[in-house]
C-alpha cells in the first residue's frame, strides 16, 4: 500500500514537471538563415626538397677489441666482467658470469683499473 502510494504521489510530482520542459515550437524569425557555401580552399606552393645529409657514426679502430678485456693477477688477458646490481655478466656478449659468489677473488670488484 505505501509502495503505491509512493508511485502515485511521485507520478503526479514528475510528471508535471517534465512537459514545461519541453521547449516551445520554433517561430519562423528563430529560425537560422540557410548555409551559404565556403570559398574553395586555395592551392598552396610546393614545399622545397630538403636535402639529407647521412652522418656516419662513430669509426672503430683495430684495436678497440682489447676494451672488452682485461688483465688479471697473473698478468693474463680476461674477458671483462661486469659487476651489476642484478648480476655479473661478460662485457663482449652478456653472458652471466656465474663465479662471481664462489670465488670473488677472480674479477676486480671497484669499477676502473
């Protein structure tokens, strides 16, 4: 019974206060004047050809090979081990070195020689 009641009185609340909503019928001096056609666009000159100028990078020389080695105790040329946050790897090819934990003594562990 309250439910209809409910229904009821809102009905009669909403329903009156959605037709004034409703906007009026437009009058003929509200209307808008017809579109008028847009000048047509004009044509715009030809952009200059830019020339592209290819700089080559930077020349590696012969001996910039030995860079991803280093010497150890023994005075033996190595391959240059990486000591990362994450994990030891080869400079050359970023293979993990693994013996970094078993013997610390094999690679240098400050960052320059």
């Amino acid at each position: 019974m309250k439910l209809l009641a409910s229904w009821a009185l809102g009905v009669c609340f909403v329903c009156p206060a959605i037709l004034p909503a409703q906007a009026p019928p437009a009058k003929e001096k509200d209307k808008l004047p017809p579109p008028q056609a847009l000048p047509q666009p004009k044509e715009l000159p030809p952009l200059p050809l830019l020339s592209v100028r290819i700089v080559p990078g930077p020349q590696i020389g012969q001996r910039d090979v030995w860079q991803l080695y280093t010497v150890d105790s023994r005075g033996r040329m190595l391959p240059r081990v990486v000591a990362a946050p994450y994990g030891a790897y080869y400079l050359s090819d970023g293979r993990p070195y693994p013996w970094t934990t078993l013997e610390p003594r094999f690679y240098m562990a400050y960052p320059t020689d």
